[in-house]
C-alpha cells in the first residue's frame, strides 16, 4: 500500500504545489477466461490490492505535465496538439486518454500529474490498464465529468488501441474500473455485465512472476485477435448469424472445423472451450467447490500452451511446480502470455509453504530468482484523497 502522504510530499516538491486531487486505479489478476473478451465472451478477474496512484492539480492553461516517479521521467502536452510520442511508451497511454475524452466532447482543462505504481510492470498484471484508468479518472475528477465505469473502461481501451496499437479487449479496463474487494468477476464481455463472487476465506490466490518479457508480445496479440476474426468470417457461411467466437459451440467445430485452415481450428477451439471452462469456474468458485476451479484452471493452462500458444517454457515450469507444491487447488498462466505470470489457487493455511516451494524449486529448474506474491481482492478505481480547495 502506498503512503499517500508520501504522494503528496513529492507532487509538492516537483510542481512546487500541493495536489488536489489523488486518484488510484488497480492492476489485476485474471482467474480464468484468457484470449476470451475480445471474442465477446466471458473473463474471471479480480483487482488486486496493488494500483496506480495519480496526485493531482488542474492548471488555468492547456497544458498537461506529468511526472512518472517510477521512469523519473517528465512529459509535457498542449491539449489542442496531442500526439502520439515514438520513444517513450508510458506517455501514451496518457496522451491516448487525453485525446480519448476531448474526442467525447469534453472539456478539459490543463494538469500537472505525479504517477507513480507498486504494480509490477510487464509481469502480466495489467499495469498499463491501470495507469489509463487511473489517468481517466483522474481527468475527470479535475474536469466535473462523470463517466460510468463501463464508458471509462472503453475510453481506456481506445486509448491502447489507437495511441500504444495493441488491439487489447476489455478485460483490464473494466476491471480495473469495476473491481470489489472480496470478489473476483464473470464479466460478459458483450454486454459488459457482471456478476461478484467471493474469493472464498479458504484460499489464496498466489501470483508467480516468469520474470520473462517477450519483445514481440503485442504484435503476437494482435495476430491471434485477427486469426480469431478470420475463424468466424469463414464459419460464418455454416454456422449463419454468429459475430464471434463466442457464438460458436465445440460441437458446431467438430463438424465444421474442416472450414478451417489448420493453424486457425485450434485457436477457435481454446477460445470456444476456454469460454465454456470460465462459466463452470465462476459457478464452481461460488459453490466452495475448489477442487474442480482447480482442475478448471489447470484445463485452461493447457489450452493457451498447447491449442492458443501463448505460453513460454517458463509458465510451464512454473504451473509445473504449482501443481506439486503444497496446497495448490490449480494453476495456470495469466494475462496475454509470451511471459508474465501465472496464478495459482492455494489453500490458505498452506501459502507459506507454498510460496516457499515455488521460490526453491524455481531457483532450481531456471537459475532465476521469483518472489510470488500472495494476492487480496481489492476494490475498483477510487478517489483517494481530495482537498478543500476545489
Ligand atoms: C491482455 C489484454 F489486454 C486483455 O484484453 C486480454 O485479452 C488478455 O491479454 C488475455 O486474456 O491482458
């Protein structure tokens, strides 16, 4: 947990004002459901107790200045000229949020910005989901705009797509936006409903870091997203009106798969099952019944490593490892894949030896060091703090 007067203290020191608005967004892990949302379909993620913290002031002009604490890194915007920046990644996602609201027709006023995170970037947590929700919010905190969450979920995902080109779904967003402590969430990535289950007392949900990053993440995403598009465009004509995968059944690929080329049947295939998997898991995490969320997991993992070919060698060791451990219910990878993380589902009394397990059998098999973290659901976007001033 961040000190928010430590915040405070350092937006104060950088623009020689204090804040007047803090805002913060989560990052997440996600249960199950993986490479589903942008298929219309169903994801089952939690927050998690760690965020993005954005400290706050308006500006009289239209300037925007942010300081990022964790890149030690200042960039500065005109809000009637933003652009995309082709060095730094980071300010993207704030430009992209700028532009994203003031092409809503909102009015926005210029702000110095202070950012900082205990996220961990690139380890599949969804840190850059954080940062646009959190910066969204935080404009409109500024600006007296309210947005329901779904519309700043969306409006952060444009931002990715259109300034960082990553045609990521909706997922990271919205949970990040929604989030409840205490709960992960079956999102209907359709309509965007959801429904809150609890995380059950019994269990921790335990966060292993691959501590690998692969440069060609986005680019790999992007084709699966298009394989995904190219698998419904060629059933379509068998099948009549579906939109996306998620219309589509395992049974209508046994007999229509041939229409298929045969790098495309498996993709369609994780993501049909995978949809199927995340609606039992939900109604098996609701039930207490861990064993078969577990087994659910483990499925998942197999599919994404073998038919979606997200996974790395080191996901595998590590859900390898889980699975052997002390306690573990099930484990699988986390998020987008070509690294990252892995989630595994553990019985609480048994964490500790769990963790201690992971870490040793790790250093072992990779000659890496990994401290997993043990993870708490927490709650959505939130204004942190605000002052007397505004
Ligand atoms: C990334 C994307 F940003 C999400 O939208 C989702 O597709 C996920 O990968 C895979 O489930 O986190």
């Amino acid at each position: 947990m961040f000190e928010l007067s430590t915040l405070y203290a350092a937006f104060e020191r950088y623009f020689g004002h204090p804040p007047t608005r803090i805002a913060r967004a989560p990052g997440r892990v996600n249960l199950i459901g993986e490479h589903t949302d942008y298929n219309d379909g169903f994801v089952f993620p939690m927050a998690l107790d760690r965020a993005t913290y954005v400290a706050a002031r308006p500006r009289s002009d239209r300037i925007v200045r942010v300081f990022s604490v964790k890149f030690r890194e200042e960039d500065q915007f005109d809000l009637d000229q933003i652009v995309r920046d082709d060095q730094r990644q980071w300010v993207n996602y704030i430009r992209g949020v700028a532009k994203g609201l003031l092409a809503r027709d909102l009015p926005l006023r210029g702000a110095d910005l202070l950012i900082d995170s205990d996220v961990p970037a690139g380890s599949g947590l969804s840190s850059s989901a954080a940062l646009e929700v959190a910066v969204g919010y935080t404009f409109q905190l500024l600006n007296n705009i309210n947005l329901l969450g779904e519309e700043l979920a969306l409006l952060a995902q444009g931002a990715e797509h259109s300034f960082v080109g990553v045609k990521c779904g909706i997922m990271d967003q919205l949970i990040a936006a929604l989030g409840e402590a205490g709960h992960a969430l079956l999102i209907d990535c359709r309509d965007l409903s959801y429904r809150p289950v609890p995380i059950p007392a019994s269990v921790r949900v335990v966060v292993c870091d691959s501590g690998v990053r692969h440069r060609l993440a986005g680019s790999e995403y992007n084709q699966r997203r298009a394989g995904c598009e190219e698998a419904v465009r060629l059933l379509k004509p068998a099948l009549g009106k579906i939109q996306a995968l998620r219309d589509v059944r395992l049974t209508d690929l046994a007999e229509h798969g041939h229409l298929l080329p045969p790098d495309l049947l498996p993709l369609a295939r994780h993501v049909v099952s995978e949809n199927e998997r995340t609606l039992a898991a939900a109604d098996a995490l609701a039930a207490g019944d861990l064993v078969k969320m577990g087994q659910l997991m483990v499925e998942s993992h197999h599919s994404l490593r073998d038919d979606y070919r997200v996974s790395v060698p080191e996901l595998d060791t590590l859900v390898e490892l889980a699975l052997a451990a002390p306690g573990c219910y099930g484990s699988r990878m986390t998020g987008g894949g070509f690294g990252g993380s892995t989630v595994s589902l553990v019985e609480a009394d048994r964490v500790d030896e769990f963790v201690a397990a992971m870490i040793a059998g790790y250093a072992i098999r990779t000659g890496r060091t990994m401290q997993p973290l043990v993870c708490t659901a927490g709650a959505g976007v939130s204004c942190v703090y605000a002052s007397e001033e505004e």
